[in-house]
C-alpha cells in the first residue's frame, strides 16, 4: 500500500478489483476490444479501450457512450469487492485500472461534448480515488 493511502487511518479501506485474466490475456493476444466488450461485457478495462479508440479516432460521443458502460460496470464491479461508496481505488492495483481508465475517459469525452458540470464532478472522483491515476493515465 502507498503512502498517500496510508495517511488516513480513519478512513474506509483502500478498495482492490479482482484480476481479469482472461481480458488481460485476450487483449495481449491482440483481439479487438469491440469483440472483447461481448465476451466480457462487465470488464471495465474493456470498455475503457472502446473509448479511448472512439476517442482517438475524433468520436467524442461514442466515447463518452463506451466510458458511461466501463464507469457503471466499474462501480457495480467495486461495490462488489465491498467498496461503499467512498474510499480510496489505487491505480498501483492492476486491477482497478479499468474502472479508473473509464473514469478518466467519461471525463474527457464529457469535456470534448461540453458538458462542464460532469467533468467537474469526475475530476473530483477520480482524484479522490487516487490522486496519482490522471497524471499516470496522460503519462
């Protein structure tokens, strides 16, 4: 566990997705994650891709669209592993990248449609997270 999380000793537990074998290796495999979103339709790491390809190829609405999906699957996913609404998500855990990726792809593909309330409200999610995930995703 990091420091930053360690800081509040007060606070909720740091939440830990499971590992998603199967994605991970059916994406190293090189299978396109659009027939990946079928096979495994729960796996935010999936539907973080989609977004980030839509968003690549200058198609913001697909991508908030495909960033919506991995956001909500995420959270049932976190709500699953006892997470209760607040607490840290450690982008360190493997893991919890894919929920954080859909995270951070709502937000800016909310950003490009110009919806400002939404991507205030992201911002503040995510960092509550883990305040090192923006910097690492755009890094």
């Amino acid at each position: 566990m990091s420091d930053e999380f360690r800081k509040n000793l007060l606070g909720p537990e740091p939440t830990y997705l499971p590992e998603e074998t199967d994605v991970v290796a059916r994406l190293e495999a090189g299978d396109e994650a659009v027939d990946l979103a079928a096979r495994f339709p729960t796996s935010s790491q999936v539907w973080a891709t989609l977004a980030d390809e839509a968003f690549a190829d200058g198609r913001p609405v697909e991508s908030y669209a495909y960033a919506r999906v991995g956001y909500h699957r995420g959270l049932d996913a976190l709500r699953r592993a006892g997470w209760r609404g607040t607490g840290p998500i450690p982008w360190e855990h493997e893991p919890n990248r894919g929920f954080l990726r859909a995270l951070y792809a709502l937000g800016r593909a909310a950003a490009a449609i110009g919806e400002s309330e939404e991507v205030d409200r992201i911002d503040k999610f995510l960092d509550a997270s883990d305040p090192t995930a923006k910097a690492a995703i755009e890094g």
